[in-house]
C-alpha cells in the first residue's frame, strides 16, 4: 500500500483507491453480482439531496461531457493519485458509445502522473479500444462462470491488467492467472448481503501466491466467517446477533442465534469441517473486517514511482 497511496489523501471509502471520477452516471443489471448494486444505492440517496447529476433515474445511463474537465486532479499534481473511474456506472455500458468512451480515456491520458482505474463487466467491449500507459484495467470475476471475462482483458494492451473477485458469490476454481497484474477480493456489505466462504477465499489467495500476484483483500462484508482457533470479539451493543451456515457450494442453513457472550464465544471456537460448512455471523462490515486466518493482505501491482 506504501508508495502507492501512501501520502495521498483518500477521499472515498474505496480502499484501493484515492477518489472517484464520473463522467458517466446510471447502470443497469447484468450478472448475479449486480443484485445489491451499492451504485444504486448511493444514486438513490444523492437523488434525495437534490444532486442535479444524479437526477435521472439510475437505470438510465448519462454521459456528463462538462465532467471531462471539471474534475480535482489535474497533470500538474505532484503526487500521483489512483482514481477509480465511473464507480456509479460501467464505462463499457452499451449507452456509453465508443466516442465517449475515448474521451474519457483522452482525458486519462492528459492527466498523468495520476493513475485511472477502470472496472468493468462488459469486458466484451475492451479489445476496441487502445489504453493510454495511465490506466488500470480491471474486470469482475464474482462466479466461475465470468472467468471468461479474463480472455478479453488479457487482449488489451493496457499496462496494468487486473481482476476485482467481490462480492465473491463461489469458489472460483482453478484461476491462469497469466498476464493478470493484481487481483481483488471482498465480500458483500449491506443489508441483504450473500455471505462468503473463507475457502473461497483462501483458494484465490493461494493461486496469487503460487503464480506472483498481488493479493488485496477488501473486506468480509456484512457477514463474518469464524474460522478454526479465531477469536471473534462480542459486539456488546447487538442485542441480537444472526448466524447461519455456509457450505461450501454456497447454500446456507439459517437458525444460528447467540443470545449472550458465553455462547457467542462458544460458537466461534468450534471447529467446523469443510463438509459441514462454516458459521458466519452477521456482524456488519466494520466488526467483520479484513482478516483472512489472522493475516491483513493490501497488496498492490508492483510499478516504479517514475514508471509511465
């Protein structure tokens, strides 16, 4: 993380990043990791606070031209920023036409040293366009099934390739993690989240290990798994405290219920097998942390300060 974003100002709760930009606003659902959309959520409450920007309902896609050049950054910072790109749309929605979508990466360009992230799970769309040396591409990976997405980033030219795994919905399976730059993992936060598995997890984790990339897990989200010897503290102010199962399919049994310390600390010491699954206990994002079997991992692709 030092040397990345290290001695940069972090004006969003994104942790992989310094700030967002968006020139594009409104998306519309695609794949499974889209049904507790956060973007939607935040669309809904900037349209409660009166933000012209965000007027238009949230499946309608809105291209904000004057966006290019007002923005906060600027080539002549003289620290380099990460900025996270449309983190309230998809930049390779197909309401965003092809014009546009240079612009933006026009305006990337001009804007170096800074450094412009972009996510996306349209990936059918990246090898039309060229990437200037300025920009992080990514892709969602959230199911096995969208590894496919993989094959259309590695056939870009963009300098840093990268994969964001979250909300992590199942086991990814075997990962050719060749010419992948990073890899981002986390679960999914909010009140209706789907909770993660730690094998999930762990099985990424190891596949980066093997193949020397970079690692950053994110969080646990809403729900936290209690792992093997794992000590959990209690959340004294929660009256009530949901559980449930996770198998490693993905299926959950419903009916865990702590109803006091002695019993929370009870449940979070059992050693619960892979074939019976494992407890996870909803104790929302921030008591759930960022701890996989008692490690941190904020890994970042490893460039040059002076690289371009």
């Amino acid at each position: 993380m030092q040397g990345i974003l290290g001695g940069t100002k972090m004006t969003t709760k994104i942790e992989w990043t310094n700030e967002t930009w968006n020139p594009v606003t409104g998306c519309t659902k695609y794949s499974q990791g889209c049904q507790n959309c956060y973007a939607e959520k935040m669309h809904k409450r900037l349209t409660a606070m009166g933000q012209e920007k965000y007027s238009k309902p949230f499946n309608e896609v809105v291209f904000h031209k004057e966006a290019l050049s007002n923005h906060k950054f600027s080539r002549l910072d003289t620290k380099r920023k990460l900025i996270f790109v449309n983190s309230m749309s998809d930049t390779f929605h197909k309401d965003v036409t092809d014009s546009q979508i240079k612009d933006i990466l026009d305006e990337c360009e001009w804007n170096d040293p800074n450094v412009f992230q972009i996510l996306t799970k349209r990936a059918e769309r990246l090898p039309d366009f060229e990437y200037p040396f300025n920009v992080w591409l990514g892709v969602t990976v959230e199911m096995a099934k969208y590894k496919s997405r993989m094959q259309y980033l590695k056939q870009t030219n963009a300098k840093i390739k990268f994969l964001s795994c979250e909300p992590l919905l199942e086991d990814l399976g075997e990962l050719d993690l060749t010419g992948i730059d990073w890899v981002i993992c986390g679960g999914e936060s909010g009140k209706n989240a789907r909770p993660m598995h730690p094998d999930w997890v762990r099985n990424i984790q190891r596949q980066c290990q093997e193949q020397n990339v970079p690692f950053f897990f994110k969080q646990w989200g809403e729900w936290r798994p209690i792992c093997k010897n794992e000590y959990v503290p209690y959340p004294a102010e929660k009256k009530k405290i949901n559980g449930k199962v996770i198998l490693f399919s993905g299926s959950t049994i419903d009916g865990i219920y702590p109803k006091d310390i002695e019993e929370f600390e009870k449940i979070t010491r059992i050693n619960v097998g892979e074939s019976k699954g494992n407890i996870v206990l909803k104790l929302g994002k921030a008591k759930s942390g960022a701890l996989l079997d008692g490690k941190e991992y904020k890994e970042f692709p490893r460039i040059e300060e002076d690289e371009r």
